[in-house]
C-alpha cells in the first residue's frame, strides 16, 4: 500500500476533463451508494494507480485522506443516465419485487423494439403496436401505449424506480435501515419493557443530536409493528417462558395408541380459592385475632388415555415428596400400577424417595445394585418431562378446568393475579365466608368424581366419551398388590445414611438408639423407610436390599430432669454398653483371616492326599484308657451339642449370649470351672444369626 501511495502522490495525473473535480470518500460513497470502506478499498487497490484517487491533507492540518475524482467511475458523475441510477428494492414484499422485475424486462424490451423500428425506417407507434400484440399473445399480459410511454418518462428521470409503482412505496416510504427507527425497534425489543411513546422520546434526541431525519411517531409505531419479529419481541420483552407458551413450538402426542395405566402424569396446582386454616393469628402491634387463610395446594396423578383423575391430595403446606407419595397411594389402591408415569423435574419429583437414585447418578448412569424407590419397587418406569413446557403433561390442562369449572363457584375466589381478584374478597374473608380446608377437600373429591370423571371430554382419544367410562373399558388388566404390601412399598425412603453410635438420623430425627441389631453395623451405610403417619418408628434396610430391623425413636431426656430420670437413663446406657462388650468378646467370626485360609488349604491338600493314597492298613486292636477329667467330659458333651440341638429344634432365633450366661452361673454353683465349650461353639457357628442378618 506503501507504493501505491508514493505513486498516487508523486505521478502527475492526466488532467481531468472540464468540470470534473475531486471529492471526498463520504461523497463519493453517498453517489455510489456504498459504504466508505468499500471506497476506501477501491481507493488503495484500483484507482490510485491510475491516478484517480490520491492522499490529500486537509487545509487544517492533520492527517492525510483520500480524495476521489470525479470520473474514476460513472456512478460518482453528478448527473448520472438512467440506467446509473440506483433502485433500492429492499422494501418491496416478495410479489412487488416480482411485478417489478416484469415491468424492467417489458419496458427494456419495448425501448429495444423501438430502436430497430427506427433503425429500418419504421415508426414508434407501428412498432408499440406490434410490440403490445405480441407480448398480449406469448405472455398473456394486458397493455396500452400510455402505460409505456409514462414508463418512459419516469425512467428518463428516475431510472430503474421509476418503474415502481407509486402505492408500493407510500406502504413503506422509510428505508428499513435508518438509524432512528433501527434504534427505536431495539429499544422496544428491551426486558422492561419500554412503551412506544418512550422509544420514540429516546430515539428522536438521538436522531437530533446526531442529524438524523426524524420521524413521527406514526411511522415508529408503524416501523416496530411491521418489521419487529413476533418471536423475537416476546422472547426479548417477555422472556423465555413467554417465548416457549406463546411462540415456540412443541410436539403432538397421539394418546389414542395407548391404553388406560399405561402412562400417568402428575403435577401440582395452588387453588385459586382462599380457605380458612386452623388456629387463629394475632397481630403483635394491636393484639387483634384474625383468621387464618392461605391457598391450597393440589398434588394429581392423571391417566393419559382416558384422562381421568385417578389420585389427588389436598394439603395447606407447600408440596413435597410426601403429597406426591400420598396422591400416588390413592392412585394405586384404587386403580392399579400404572406401566409408566411423566412426572416434573422439580426437587420433590426428583427425589431420592421415589427414585432411589440420587440425581447424579441417574444423569451420570450410574446404577445401583438394589433400587428401593417407589417408582422401582412398583415396577413403574418414570420419565422427565422437557422444562418449561406444559404442553408435556395432560394435567396442565386440567387445571384450567378446574378453576373454571370449582374453583370460580366459591365465594373466597381470588383468582390466579392480583389484578384478575375480585373486589370485596377482604371483606367476604372477614366475615368468616371462606370455607375450612376439610370442606373444601370434601367438595373437590365430589367434584372430581361426580363431575371432572363422568363429564364428556373432547380429548384426543377420548371422542366425547367421559374419563371413567374409557377407563373402564380399555383398562385390559389391573396390575396390583396386597394393600399391605402398597401400604409398605410406598413409604417414604431416605439416602444411605451411616450408623453412628446414636443409631440414624431421618428427616432430623434419631432412630435405634439402643437397637441390637445396629451394633454390627457401626459406621455402615444403610437405607431407612419410614411411614408418614407415623414417625415414631423406621425400618432399617442394607445398602443391597436386605431388612436388618424396627428402629424406635429415640427418647431425649430433658435438660432439667430429675435425679431418677438421670439415673434411669444412665442405668439403661451401662446396659447397652455391657451388651456391646459382651458381643466383642464372643462375636461371630466376620470374615476369614490368615490361620482360617491356611487351614482350609491344608484340608483340601490332605483330602486329596487320601483320596490317591493306598488302600488303609488293618486297623489295630482298641484299648480303652482311663483319665483324670472322665467325671467332666458329660458335660462337655452336652455342651458340644448345643448347635445341632438349636438346629434340629428349628431354634434359629436361639440367644447365645443367654446360653453363655446360664453356663456361668451352672460353674458359679457348682464350683466348677467354668468351660470353653460354648465360647467354641460360637466361634464354630456360621456368621449372621445371634445379632439380626447375616453380616
């Protein structure tokens, strides 16, 4: 560039035609309706070296710019011929751009036929006229002379635009590229939300201040309206949850090719009704008692076949994983298991209890060897509907029924925005017209069997039947268990937690304090079930699926408490730690060490031995000996026996403990030594038996 800058500033260019002189970039790209860079570009690369363009400095000082003559191309000439007028179409709709495509070629054919009618002496007029006739005959279009010569006159003065016709520019008579309405439009596209009337406010100061054309406020409204994309303004303005109800769009399910229990969806609704909670509140300033209100909150399952309403729970708190399992309790007794279920992807769906899993390892497919969630024990296959879609979950859709059709007919309505409540709702509250929440639970369960399930829908699949009667007759089979068993498989579970010396902890509580049979398993990692209506209690299940025992809660002795409570308490934890001891020092052997392994492979070397060995010697003669234990040794034998006897009687739950007690005391009254014989016996026993499982 270099060079050609030194070339540009040291040639003498030829001198330029009269009347033609040098302009600057920014005039240059206004004629040639271009950018400056573009000129800038064609400056340095073209024109310089043939001396058209140059580096000047300006009279001021400063530094040096490019300036432009006149004719280094012929849409920089001042008048320009018609056809080196620019047309800007970008305005045009697709079908005014084609109909001006048809005018551009009809009249440069027409211009053409003109010429050759002079050139062989014919006239203008014959020449229009043969020219009208054949493109009436080969294209079918309709036209007279004086469309043509108005063509003529517009082109001569306008060029390629005049061609145009005058109404499609009327439509749209701004470019879409000006800089204030391009700027009002991006101040309309804002989170806020901004009003037209501020966008134009904001946008006409800037257009001032920078001397842009100003527009009225019509043609900015006009401007946003247009060329705004709907999408693209309720995704900027609203946000994507607005864009994804509104604008985006989802997928069709066909619900008719399935059959009732097969899917079920469930999801949580907050009435739009204020009922009256138990209990009173009072105002700390005034003392004044009022009333409790809340809404509540409303826990469904929902086949997807028939659509019917088949659990529900109505509760005051907010929800969580134990309405879910309540609702879903309902469902089973009543209607059966279902094969699959689309549930949320909220913390409650999502949880451990009705998994089994934790969240990451289900994302990071990681699989447990035993799965205790509600879902896994009933053989039900859950599925994650896609976020923020309500579209996923039929139930969306019922619960604008319900608000319509229940929720509107009491009086404490308070409809689902401040500015959809009805006028008076304080008042009617104060007056005690809110009902209670166990009327309101009676009258919705009415509701949904009496009129929700036996009312004809108009749902794909369902044809105008009722939910109940398509139930009833698609349902092919009813997949179900014994409601002891359903009782059991859907309470509640906890994650792995630990055994610590306090027993488990669940949901904050403590279970097991004293529970023998947690002893063995200090510093494991086991699953807990509990049942929601009673939490005084928790089963103790392994980390494999195998029940240990009945934790009871734990009793918290008071901070206060008297002498002979401490005492108690005190009397009962020596106990605990004496039994722990007791089970050290005759503990089930729990796994095999070094002597175990060197003994079994000398056995098994000594059995082979025999079985290659030769065939065994006559065996010599017997001679009973006398010794000095002979009065002890029936005792001794009785002791031996202790194990088979247990296992012949079928005594599996035998304590050996209490049997190791009760030879202590048979030695402290016979002063007698005590024996070894049942210590043996224990270390002999096979592991799992004395303290609950199989270790």
């Amino acid at each position: 560039m270099s060079s050609l800058t030194t070339q540009s500033l040291g040639s003498n260019p030829p001198p330029a035609p009269r009347g033609v002189v040098w302009i600057d970039v920014k005039t240059a790209a206004e004629r040639m309706n271009a950018s400056e860079r573009w000129v800038l570009s064609l400056c340095s690369s073209k024109w310089a070296c043939r001396s058209l363009a140059r580096l000047e400095t300006p009279p001021g000082g400063g530094k040096p710019r490019w300036v432009v003559r006149e004719d280094a191309d012929p849409a920089l000439a001042r008048i320009k011929f018609p056809e080196q007028l620019p047309a800007d179409i970008r305005s045009l709709t697709e079908s005014q751009r084609k109909e001006y495509a048809r005018r551009v070629e009809i009249y440069h054919a027409w211009e053409a036929a003109c010429s050759d009618a002079i050139r062989s002496g014919g006239t203008i007029e014959r020449a229009t006229a043969a020219f009208i006739g054949r493109v009436q005959a080969e294209s079918g279009v309709a036209i007279d002379d004086k469309t043509l010569y108005a063509w003529r006159k517009r082109y001569r003065s306008q060029g390629n635009t005049g061609l145009m016709d005058g109404r499609w520019k009327r439509k749209d008579k701004h470019d879409l590229e000006d800089p204030m309405l391009t700027l009002a439009a991006r101040l309309w596209r804002n989170p806020n939300r901004p009003s037209v009337q501020l966008c134009y406010d904001m946008a006409k100061d800037e257009a001032i201040e920078k001397g842009w054309h100003v527009w009225s406020l019509g043609t900015v409204d006009r401007y946003i309206r247009r060329h705004v994309n709907p999408c693209v303004a309720i995704y900027r303005r609203a946000g994507k949850k607005a864009f994804t109800d509104q604008a985006e769009t989802y997928i069709e399910r066909d619900y008719s090719g399935l059959l009732p229990n097969d899917l079920w969806n469930s999801d949580h609704h907050e009435f739009d009704v204020m009922v009256q909670l138990p209990g009173e509140r009072a105002n700390l300033n005034t003392g004044e008692v009022k009333r409790r209100h809340a809404r509540p909150w409303l826990t469904v399952w929902q086949d997807c076949r028939s659509r019917k309403i088949v659990g529900w729970a109505v509760y005051a708190s907010d929800p969580n994983t134990d309405c879910i399992l309540l609702a879903l309790h309902r469902a089973v007794k009543s209607h059966g298991v279902p094969k699959e279920c689309a549930v949320d992807n909220g913390k409650d769906f999502d949880s451990f209890a009705l998994h089994g899993r934790t969240k990451r390892e289900r994302h990071t497919r990681i699989d447990r060897e035993i799965v205790t969630g509600a879902f896994a024990l009933l053989t039900i296959k859950p599925h994650n509907v896609e976020k923020y879609h309500g579209q996923s979950k039929p139930c969306e859709r019922f619960f604008g029924t319900l608000e319509g059709r229940f929720g509107k007919t009491w009086p404490t309505y308070c409809g689902n925005k401040p500015e959809n409540r009805p006028e008076g709702l304080q008042d009617r509250l104060d007056k005690g017209q809110a009902p209670t929440l166990e009327e309101f639970t009676a009258a919705f369960a009415e509701w949904v069997e009496s009129d929700h399930n036996q009312k004809p829908h108009t749902g794909d699949g369902v044809d105008g039947e009722t939910p109940a009667a398509v139930f009833d007759r698609l349902l092919p089979e009813k997949r179900t268990a014994p409601e002891a068993h359903l009782d059991f498989l859907l309470q509640k579970s906890s994650r792995p937690v630990k055994v610590t010396q306090n027993g488990v902890v669940f949901d904050g509580l403590r279970y097991g304090k004293y529970e023998p049979a947690l002893r063995p398993l200090l510093g494991q990692k086991v699953t807990l079930r509990m049942d929601p209506a009673d939490v005084s209690r928790v089963t103790v299940w392994m980390l494999d699926g195998r029940f240990v025992c009945v934790a009871p809660a734990n009793q918290r002795v008071p901070a206060n408490a008297t002498r002979e409570v401490l005492n108690a308490a005190i009397a009962e934890k020596r106990r605990d730690t004496k039994a722990k001891l007791a089970y050290n020092e005759a503990r089930l052997r729990m796994s095999d060490d070094l002597t175990d392994r060197v003994l079994r492979a000398a056995s098994r070397r000594a059995h082979e031995q025999a079985q290659n060995a030769a065939p065994d010697p006559v065996p010599p003669s017997i001679r009973p000996i006398r010794t000095p234990i002979d009065e002890h040794l029936e005792r001794a034998q009785r002791a031996l026996q202790v194990p088979a006897m247990r296992l012949a009687a079928g005594a599996e739950g035998l304590d050996l403990l209490q049997l190791a007690n009760d030879e202590l005391n048979l030695c402290q009254r016979t002063a007698q030594a005590p024996s070894l014989s049942l210590l043996t016996a224990l270390n002999d026993e096979p592991a799992g038996d004395a303290f609950g499982g199989e270790q």
